[in-house]
C-alpha cells in the first residue's frame, strides 16, 4: 500500500473528460430552442421569455440558500424589491449604467442578508423560515413604505440600458440579455456547487454534526450562502425592474412579499430544487401555464390549485423535481434509444395537446 | 384618559381573542404532530369563503353559513393531516415545512376559485349583529365582545379538557411520546387527527369572527389581502405561540395578549414608540426566536420526541 | 509531552454523573485504546474531546493549545477527528464526493474564486483529486467510488467513515467502535491497517473498542473507564489484570478467581 503519497501530494494532469451525458445534449438543444423561440414567436413571446429569465435568476437565490444549504428562506422577494428600487435611483436617477447598478444593488443588500443572517443562522430548521418571514414582514412594513426610496405609490421608471449601438428597450432585445445573464449566473452557481464552500454548504444541510468534525464552520457557511443568495435576489430585483419598467412597492409590503416569496419556493422546488436550472424550468412552466390561461381567470386558479398539488408530490416523491425527472429520462433514452425516445416523445405530446386543448377550451 | 385606554385595550383584546384561537390551533398541532403548521391561515382561509360564498347568494341564513364555514375549515385541516402530514417522517424539517407551504398555498387557491377569481374586494355579510355595546363608558362593537367572549370560552374550556378529561389527557400524551403512547393502547394517528380538527376548526372561527365584521357595523370586506397563503395575523399568532415555545399553551394565551392589547395600547406611548408598534412586534417574535424559548416549556426528551 | 490532555473533566446530566475526574493523556503517534462496560461514558469522552458536548469543569488541550472552549470545527482544524458509533457520513453523496467534501480543510479557494473559475479554484479542485485518490488506495475503496453510502455494507461504511476522517489529516484520531457490525475478517484487518495509519499519517489514535482481541493487540496503553471515573490505565496487560477493571466487567477479582480454586 502507498505510504508516502497521503503526505505530500503531486499535481497531476486534470482528468479526462468523459463523453457528455445524455442529460447535457438534450439541455444544449432546449437552450437553443429556448433562445431561438421567443424571437420567433413575436414581441409578446419575448416579454415571456424575459420574464422566465428574470425569474430564474431570482430563483438562484433560492437554490442557493435551500437547495444547496437546507435552509428555508422566505424572504427573495424583499431582496428583489431592495435590487429594484436601487436599480430604479441609480438608473434613472443618477444615470449609472446597468451593470454598475448590479453590483451596487448587490453591495447594498449586504447589510440586510448580514443582519438577518447573524440572527437567522442559529435558529434551525422551521424557527430560520419565521425568522425570514418575520424579518420579510418588518422590512415591508418599513424600507417599503418610505417614499423617499420607492417614489411612494406612484411607483419610479428604470430605463431598459443602452450598451454602444445596441438598445435594449425592445423586448426581444432585453429578452436576450435577460438570457445571457441567467446563464452566466447559472454557469457561476455551477462552480459554486463544485467549490470547497459549496461542498460545505451541501454537507450542512445532509448532516451539521458530521460536517462540523470536519472542520466547516457551519454557521459561517449558512450565512455566506444566506448573503449569496441575497446578492443574486437584488441583481435579479436590478432586471426585474428593468423588465417592468415602472416599479411600484407594493408588492414587497406584507403580505404580498411573503405570498410571491412562496409562489418561487413552489416553482423552483418543482423544477428541481437542487440544480441550478430548476428555476428555469419552474419558471417556464409556471409563465407558460399563466399565459394560456390568461382569458381564462377562472382556470388561473385551478392551474395555481394543482401547482400546489404537483408541489407537494415532488416534495414527497420526486426530490430532484423535474430536473432530475429529465435526466432520469435522458438516461433512459441513452439506453435504449429508440424505445426511450418514443417514450419521451409521447409524453411530451401528451402534455402539449392537453394544454392546447385546455387553451382552446378557454376561448 | 382613562376611558381611552379601556377603549383601546378593548379593541386590542378583540385582536387577541383572534390570534389566541390562531395560536391555540399552533400549539395544538405542532405538540401533537411536530408540524409547524403554515397552512393554518389558509385552512382558515377556506371556511370563510365557504361562508361568503353562501351568505352571498342567500343560500344558508349567516349564522348556519358560519357554522357550515367553521366545519369545512376542520375538514379541510383533517384531510390536511390524512392525506398529507401523516406521510410525512418527522424528521424531515425541511420538507415539512415546505409541505406546510404548499397546503397552505392550496387552500388560497382553492379559496379565490370558489371565489371565481372574482378581483377586488367582496362585500361580506356578518352573522352577528353590528349594534354597539356600551361597556362602562367604553364602545366596542358587539361582535368585537363576542370575539373576546368566544375566545375567553375556548380557552376556559380547552385547557381544562385537555388537562383533566381522557381525551384531552391521550391528546398530550401522543404529544410527548408518540411510540409510548401507542404502547398504551392509544390510536396516536385518531388523536393526531382530532389535534388538526380542533386546531384547523379554530382558525376558521377565528377568521369567521375577524373577517365578516372587519368592517365595523357595515359588515365585513374580504380583499386580496387576504386570499393569500400566509396571512397578516399569521405572523403574530406565531409570535403568541412562541411565547411558549409553540409547546405551552397558557404561554401561549400569554403571547396572544402581548401581540393583541399590548401592542395596541403602545398607540398611546410617544410618537417613535408608538409609530413602529408593528416593528415592535417583529423583534419581539426575532428575540423569542432567538431565546429559543421551547427549552423552557419541553424537556429534551420531549423535544427529541417531536423532531423525530 | 502529552498531544491530548484532558485535567478532570467532570459531567453530569441531571442525577446521573457521566464523567467524573477524567484526566488522560496521549502522546504524538500513540495508539491507546479505552475500553469500559456500557454506559461507562466512554462516547461522552469523546463528546466532549471533540466538543459536541460541554463539560460542567475541567479542561482539555490539544498540543499547546487549550482547546476547552474551542467549538468542534475549530478542534476539527487544530488537527482533531473522530468517527462515531453510528456511522456519520453524508448520504446523499458518493463516497467520492464525502471524500471531497472532507478535503475543506485543506483547500482555501473563496466563493469569489470558485464562481468565476478563477486559477486558485483549480489548483483547488486539482489537489482535492490526489488527496481522495490517495486516500482511496491507502483504504482499499476504489472500487466503491461511485458509490452512495445507501447502497454499502455496513462493514464497508465503517472504512468509508476512516477514510473520511482521515482526508482531515488529523493529529489525532479518535476512533468510537471502529470494528463494531464488520465482519470477524475485516476486524482482524483492521489492527494492522491502524498501524498503517499511524505510521503513514504520523497521528495519534484513541480508540473505544469493544472487540477485546483488536483493542489490546493494536493499543500500546490503555484506559479503563467505569461510571465515568478512570479505574486503571497502563500497558494492556496490567489493565486486564487489574482488580478494579476484572470487577466491572466480570463482577468478581483475581482474589475471588484463587479463593474460589
């Protein structure tokens, strides 16, 4: 057996990449499809497909703080709400170009996800959610009635950026760099998850005890992922507000804040609460789902009745939501090629007649 | 001055009689069942729209639609716990509470389809009467007083059941020792069940009482606001429970008056006090939090008994 | 001089006194074993030497270092691992990845660093895949690599949980019942791997045993412990002849042993 090696470590050349999975060829050609598509389907479809985006960046936030570290936060949208109002003084106020305006909205969330951190992270388990939703609530009831910082129930304007040449007040435009920005989000939390503090993070939420002989800091590492989390929630609040345009309070008083706080946790642990593009496909099938039943307010409620449903059946049967529902598939189709792509044709068909029909119905 | 405080301590003992039954209905479930239940406000939610639902098209005279109101709130708690909780292993806090969410954000859905999506606010009959009362110079609307007194009599009647009569003594039991209780012979899934038909009963009536006569002596208003998963008072009557480590219930009774007259009274502090009452209230519930304040009311025995 | 000490640890949950005047001592690349009827207190030793639990008085150190007040991960950095007497792994992971996230230790790239790929991450990730594979060879795992510990033997979880705890690259090793549920064959590997350990790792191990072969063939000293007091300590052979140990075990002395042939 090897005596010396366990002692001082070589470098050795990086491994070697092994043949993509079936999981990654089949999300290489729905991100091409999903890109492609909305600028064909005309302006609205972008403004939907904008709105996905924006979602999924806010939805990192989540995965981040619960799907990486266990811990339940209610409280993304009060970070949203902060990035937004930030986004709107700087953008239309001071003039600040976009991107700088992230970054500012991000520093400025620090102060709050440290406070609330620094109390929240030694409470466990369902005493941590209360403690955000308490936290959601105050800062609701205060930062979010103070004119001053959110124009007061006019609301304020956040101008979509200009970069050079190229204008993003258009939707299909602004649909585009919502893009970008996710997936560049997406590809950091990636490395974060294969990083030494993401590990840690993983390792908190599967057994405290374990990870704490092994040296984490475990309260350190909840707050580090409860502050990342809210730094992605404002930079998503900055595109958030650039997508709305016109940017009211409201929403981020109690107890609206707590309502729509709830409504991501649901999509993204449908999509798949512990990778990185849950949220993306939370979002879509919630947006998609909205905008079908969009005439039909009625069926709104019953589609929100069975999200619910569906929510709690992937709570209690299907861990990795659709995410991992995918990649079971695509394992499936590796295997047995023709079979499996019949099978997973079918369903698919299966669900875009239903909504179809359930659309034409609604007319 | 006096007259004004008696006045403002009456309206905010209405306000803790609702978040006593809401914190009573906390305690209930979570001792008996280890679920921290944020579905309450929802299960809730749902009898009040049934009974609007009925009152507004005369289907059922107010007081009956009440009664039918309160009794679909129960159920919807006992399918809750039936379907749902009961598969739940206690140990997964996390996917508890999440269920919890959900539940809650089903009963809110399915109460704005009752509701038809119908926007805006809905004009809702009450069932009781809209009169005054004059109580030794102090005015209170009747069905304030009734809410106090309703409350009052839960209370002074749950306690003791639950103390002295076999029931309420297998209640507590199943809520500290689950397996041992079992030994004992009793059906701790039966006692679970009727933990959540109280506990969810007592929601509907605390909303039944605070949303038809929100209004004062017009009525009530049932708004957006309210159809929502996690409603306003859910956060103080979680506050209340606290106070009791969401164990204790006369604790908890305790909590409600803090979070009720206590703060309203705060109306009549100096001006920065008296302006953030409801700020007041959130660090109250974040240092209850912090204090942890189950430890004083379990042993670790028993609290090991509830997470697992 | 002593690389874990303790000086009268005391503890008592409610009536019940489960450390009494504990004071022991290891030296650097010792193997002492501590062996003690059940509920002697010999877990909450080890509760309380990696801090899990707080003793009502009495100190301990570690090295130089007073380590008394110090909370687990920081004992866990100054060079102190344990294993326990339910297995404690992450299962949701592959023994690969339990074996990556025990590298924390040695690994120092910030959040920063690992969400923009930065160089530092990579040389991060680099040294993290020599750690496990060496690790992985000294214990014998390869083959369960891709593993979760769901799908393992028990007797395999338990190597898994030593190569875990030896990723930390302890200064000392605090072993609860390292043989218990692995079968007679693996037990018997099990001394000389610990041997192994000690002298690649150069750490000091402290070990619960009850597998009475095991503990006395590999522990150069031994402690006794009964209702919580230190009853004996010396070599393993003056331990098991000792008066006090024979009693708490067998319920009867050498003395009773000859006055009874």
């Amino acid at each position: 057996m090897s005596t010396r090696i366990l002692e001082r470590p070589t470098a050795t050349l990086p491994a070697k990449r092994t043949k993509p999975s079936g999981a990654a060829t089949v999300g290489a050609v729905v991100l091409a499809a999903v890109a492609i598509g909305p600028l064909l389907l005309g302006d609205f479809a972008s403004f939907v497909g904008a709105r996905i985006a924006v979602t999924a960046i806010i939805g990192l936030s989540v995965i981040v703080v619960t799907g990486y570290t266990g811990q339940l936060s209610l409280m993304p949208y009060t970070f949203v709400g902060i990035g937004m109002f930030v986004a709107a003084h700087a953008i239309t106020g001071w003039g600040w170009p976009f991107w700088f305006a992230a970054m500012l909205a991000a520093a400025l969330s620090v102060p709050l996800s440290l406070l609330v951190g620094l109390v929240a992270v030694r409470l466990h388990g369902f005493y941590f959610a209360i403690a955000t939703l308490t936290f959601a609530s105050a800062v609701g009831a205060t930062l979010f009635e103070w004119d001053a910082f959110t124009g007061g129930q006019t609301g304020m304007r956040v101008a979509r950026p200009v970069i050079g040449p190229i204008n993003f007040a258009g939707d299909e435009a602004y649909y585009l760099l919502c893009l970008v920005t996710v997936l560049l989000l997406v590809w950091m939390v990636i490395g974060l998850q294969h990083s030494r503090i993401g590990r840690a993070m993983t390792a908190v939420r599967e057994n405290e005890t374990a990870a704490a002989t092994l040296g984490i800091n475990v309260m350190k590492t909840k707050l580090v992922a409860f502050i990342v989390s809210g730094m992605i929630a404002a930079i998503g609040g900055v595109y958030h507000g650039m997508l709305l345009q016109s940017v009211t309070p409201t929403p981020y008083q109690t107890p609206y804040v707590e309502a729509v706080g709830v409504t991501l946790v649901i999509l993204v642990v449908i999509g798949g609460m512990r990778s990185p593009w849950g949220p993306f496909i939370g979002a879509a099938i919630m947006y998609v789902q909205v905008e079908v039943f969009r005439t039909a307010l009625f069926l709104q409620y019953i589609a929100a009745a069975m999200t619910a449903i569906a929510f709690i059946v992937v709570l209690l049967k299907l861990p990795d939501g659709l995410v991992g529902l995918i990649k079971h598939e695509a394992e499936v189709v590796r295997r047995a090629p023709l079979r499996g792509s019949i099978r997973v044709a079918t369903i698919i068909a299966i669900k875009v007649v239903v909504t179809y029909a359930i659309w034409r119905l609604s007319q | 001055m006096a007259t004004l405080t008696a006045q403002i301590a009456l309206i905010g003992l209405a306000k803790s009689g609702v978040i006593a039954m809401l914190a009573v209905g906390i305690v209930l479930i979570y001792r008996t069942t280890g679920v921290v239940n944020l579905a309450h406000w929802g299960i809730g939610l749902v009898g009040v729209v049934v009974y609007v639902l009925l009152t507004g098209r005369e289907i059922l005279p107010p007081l009956l639609a009440a009664a039918v109101g309160l009794a679909v709130s129960a159920l919807s708690g006992l399918l809750a716990q039936r379907l749902v909780f009961a598969r739940i292993h206690r140990g997964q806090v996390i996917t508890m509470i999440l269920v919890a969410l959900g539940v809650g954000s089903f009963f809110a859905a399915v109460s704005q389809m009752l509701l038809r999506g119908q926007r805006g606010e809905i004009i809702v009959d009450p069932f009781l009467p809209g009169s005054i009362v004059n109580l030794a110079g102090a005015v209170i609307l009747a069905s304030e007083l009734v809410t106090i007194l309703v409350a009052a009599a839960t209370c002074a009647v749950l306690l003791p059941w639950l103390k002295r009569s076999r029931s309420g003594r297998a209640l507590r039991a199943v809520a500290q020792n689950r397996e041992a209780a079992q030994l004992a012979g009793i059906d701790a899934a039966r006692y679970a069940e009727l933990a959540w038909v109280i506990g969810s009963g007592l929601a509907g009536l605390a909303l039944l009482l605070l949303i038809p006569h929100s209004a004062g002596e017009q009525g009530g208003v049932l708004s957006v606001v309210h159809l929502v998963p996690l409603g306003q008072l859910l956060i103080p009557a979680f506050g209340a429970a606290l106070v009791g480590g969401l164990i204790s219930l006369p604790a908890a009774l305790a909590g409600s008056l803090i979070f009720g007259v206590v703060q309203e009274l705060l109306i009549l502090a100096p001006s920065p006090i008296a302006d953030q009452r409801e700020v007041l209230a959130f660090v109250v519930i974040t240092v209850l939090l912090l204090l942890r304040t189950e430890r004083f009311f379990a042993s670790n025995a028993e609290l090991e008994a509830l997470r697992s | 001089m002593n690389l874990l000490r303790t000086e009268g640890l005391n503890l008592r949950f409610g009536g019940v006194v489960a450390l009494d005047d504990v004071s022991i001592g290891i030296d650097e690349a010792e193997i002492v074993g501590l062996l003690g009827p059940n509920g002697a207190g010999k877990s909450t030793l080890f509760n309380v030497l990696s801090g899990l639990l707080k003793p009502d008085g009495g100190r301990a150190y570690l090295g130089e270092r007073d380590i008394s007040r110090s909370l687990p991960y920081e004992r866990a950095l100054a060079g102190l691992g344990r294993t326990f007497q339910h297995i404690k792994l992450f299962p949701g992971h592959t023994v690969e990845e339990n074996l990556r996230i025990a590298q924390h230790r040695h690994l120092r790239s910030s959040v920063l660093a690992a969400m923009l790929r930065l160089p530092s991450w990579r040389r991060d990730e680099a040294e993290a895949r020599d750690r496990i594979n060496a690790v992985l060879e000294l214990i014998d795992l390869e083959r369960y690599r891709h593993h979760r510990p769901g799908e393992l033997s028990y007797g395999t979880l338990r190597f898994v949980e030593l190569a875990v705890v030896l990723s930390l690259q302890p200064r000392v090793l605090l072993l609860d019942e390292p043989a218990s549920g692995i079968a007679q064959r693996e037990a018997e590997a099990l001394g000389p791997l610990l041997r192994e350990i000690r002298d690649v790792l150069g750490c000091a191990i402290f070990l619960i045993e009850h597998d009475m072969p095991l503990l006395l063939s590999v522990s150069e000293r031994v402690y006794a412990l009964d209702f919580g007091k230190v009853i004996a300590h010396g070599t393993p052979a003056e331990v098991t002849a000792d008066d006090h140990v024979l009693s708490s075990y067998l319920g009867r002395t050498r003395r009773d042993d000859r006055a009874a042939s």
